[in-house]
C-alpha cells in the first residue's frame, strides 16, 4: 500500500527499530485480534504467551531507564513504538502491558524505602498500581480538586472521592493527588501520595461501564491515614512530578492515531479495490476518492507534528505547544479518517468481523479522555495570546 515516507528524517537505527517493531506486530499480535474481547483485552493465556515474546524480542519496559531493566527509549524512538503497536486492536489503546507494566513517572521518581515497597514490586510484577486524580467536579480542571489531605501527628489524613479510575478495583495501591494547601491550589497546592488499597477507610464504588468496554472505578477516602513517608516527593509538588509525563501522553495519543489511521487505511484501500455497487468498484467513485485523500493527508500531517514535537523534546527545546497540537489534531484527524473508513465498509464496518468499530470507540473516547481537545485548544491560545502581549 501506498505510504508516505519520512524515513529521510530518521537515522537508521530508528528504521531499524520500527522495522523490527511492525514485523512482530504483524506476525504475533494482527493475527490474535479474533481473540479480542467486547472490553478490548486478549484472554490472559494469549495474553501472557505474547508478552513473554515481546519480552524475549527486546521490547519490553521501553521508557524505564536500563538500571531497572528498561529499554530507556527516547520520544522520538517512543512516538514510532507507540504508533506501530497501535496498528493493532490486540494492544489495548490504554493499557501497553504486553510490553511490560505500566510505570510513569511518580513511581520512577520514589527514593529509598518508598521505592523498594512500590516501584521494584511493580517491575517486577508483583503489585500493581492505579493513578487517582479525576474527581466528579474535577475532571479537565485540577484546580476544583476536592480530595484533602491533612497533616496529623503520624503524617496525613485523606478524605475525598475520585472516579473513573482505571484499574481501582485490581490495583495493591493509588497514586493518590490531594489537596495539602487550599489557598494555592493547582499552583503548589496539590501533593501526591502513595495510599495502600486495603488501608482501612478506602472503599473502591461500583464500576463505570464505558462504551470502549473497560471499567473505570470509584474510590471513596474516609479519614484515611497515609504515613508521612507516602508524601511522595515534596509537599504542594503533585502536579510538577507528573509534568513531563504530561508531554508524552499527548504525543502518544497523537502516535496511537497516526497507527490507527495507517491500519483503517491500509484495510480500506483493500477493501473499495474489491466492493463492487452497481456495477462499478468503490475504488472507481470520486466521492470514495477523495476520502481516501483527504485520510492519507490527515495521517501524513500528524505524523508531521508528533516526530517534530517528540525530536524537540529530546532536545530539549520547549514544545508544550507542539504537543498540543499533535494531541489535537490526531484524535480529530483520527476519529474522523477512522469514521470514513467505517462508512466505506458499509454494514461490515458495524460489525466485529473488522477492527474498525474497536478503533473507532477508542478514537472517539480520546477526543475527552486525559484532556478534552476543546480545553486543550483553550488552554493552548491562552499561551499564544499571553505570549504575544495580551
């Protein structure tokens, strides 16, 4: 299939990483996608076997550093990671476990005792983790945030309620955000805190049913007591731990696009070369056509912005904007190519005999999920105007 190329732009050992990435995508994990459940994941037998693969091939713990048994991979080496896997339904678009868990950047930032307790049990895979900040009234805006934490003569008492927190009701622990200092808020304000889930006072609520499939959960902290040592990092510094990451999420939500984009094209261009309607192909019509066209640009133009975004941060240079643009337009890009390519498969596209309904939930739940693209593009022309004097 025809695809544009940017391969001038890499070195050869990214060529060569993304080349070794899509063969195994293509031999071990395309082939598994029958296999994929209503919620999205793999049965945990095929699950384990593929994992165990990917660990044997070298692509396991790709962004935690080589002193813990990661690949250490830079943005740009992730942004090509992260788009090749997501050419696949049999990676879940949230949850990468296949190649190992899921870290981020508070758990690789504890020290001493803390990280001997949360951090090496969860390489290892010995416990696992949730991250609970989202709250009913707090959800794109941490400056709402309710949860407090108050200091006690043994360390903190957490009373509060987040939802639509994955992995809550299977997690050992949270990574819990509080607010330690009303008055400042999101600016300083706020402090992060490991919590045990079967610390008295913690109760997980009912499940969230989502039209991705998974379930997100509710937690309630009543008077819970947190150690003074699970203040993790300084106080009023939660959200500074979490920055960077930040950076990256929108660049792999702008990967996962351009990997889902490439896959519904790939099947489609296929497809309309074989679909026959009143006696002409669909490849045939104008109106298909241009579809096709206005889709390849869509895909070509965000990979554009997520290389460009991921190489700048590898180098160092500011690109918080750029960021939000790979963001915003790949899961707008996105979730419009995939909707056309669904439109083009007719009632198949409708069914589960393709993967083009899997891709299109999740496509459309990223245009709200970790930062609806209305208030990113707020947020993003507020920094413009204030940088041009206003």
């Amino acid at each position: 299939m025809f695809e544009t190329s940017l391969d001038h732009n890499l070195p050869e050992e990214l060529i060569l990483f993304r080349d070794n990435i899509r063969r195994f995508v293509d031999r071990e994990l395309v082939p598994l996608e029958r296999h994929v459940t209503i919620d999205g994941k793999l049965p945990p037998e095929h699950e384990a076997a593929v994992a165990e693969k990917a660990r044997a091939a070298g692509f396991w713990l790709m962004d935690v550093p080589t002193d813990l048994g990661g690949a250490d991979l830079g943005l740009s080496a992730l942004a090509i990671f992260w788009e090749e896997i997501a050419r696949t339904t049999s990676v879940s678009a949230r949850d990468h476990a296949i190649f190992g868990p899921t870290i981020g950047p508070i758990l690789l930032s504890l020290k001493g005792d803390l990280r001997e307790r949360y951090l090496l049990p969860v390489l290892r895979g010995e416990l696992k983790a949730c991250f609970a900040q989202t709250e009913p009234d707090a959800g794109s805006d941490p400056a709402s945030m309710r949860t407090r934490a108050i200091r006690t003569e043994r360390g903190w008492s957490i009373s509060g309620h987040k939802r639509y927190i994955t992995k809550a009701a299977t997690a050992d622990f949270a990574q819990v955000m509080a607010v330690t200092d009303p008055e400042r808020g999101a600016r300083g304000g706020i402090s992060c805190f490991i919590v045990d889930m079967k610390t008295p006072g913690v109760t997980i609520g009912p499940a969230e049913m989502t039209m991705m499939g998974d379930t997100p959960y509710e937690i309630f902290f009543d008077n819970v007591e947190v150690p003074a040592e699970n203040l993790v990092g300084a106080e009023g510094m939660g959200f500074a731990l979490a920055q960077n990451y930040i950076n990256h999420g929108r660049i792999r939500h702008g990967a996962h696009s351009c990997g889902a984009m490439a896959r519904c094209l790939e099947m489609t261009v296929a497809y309309v070369h074989q679909r026959k309607t009143f006696g002409e192909y669909l490849s045939d019509r104008q109106g298909v056509q241009w579809m096709l066209a206005d889709g390849f640009t869509a895909l070509h133009a965000t990979r554009l912005m997520v290389r460009d975004a991921a190489a700048k941060l590898d180098q160092g240079i500011e690109a918080r904007i750029e960021t939000f643009m790979a963001k915003i337009t790949g899961v707008e890009n996105g979730f419009k190519v995939i909707d056309d390519c669904l439109q083009l498969h007719g009632g198949m596209g409708l069914t589960r005999e393709t993967p083009l309904e899997r891709y299109w939930r999740d496509l459309r739940s990223f245009r709200i999920t970790e930062g609806p693209t209305e208030v990113l593009k707020t947020t993003m022309a507020r920094s413009i105007l204030k940088s041009a004097g206003r």
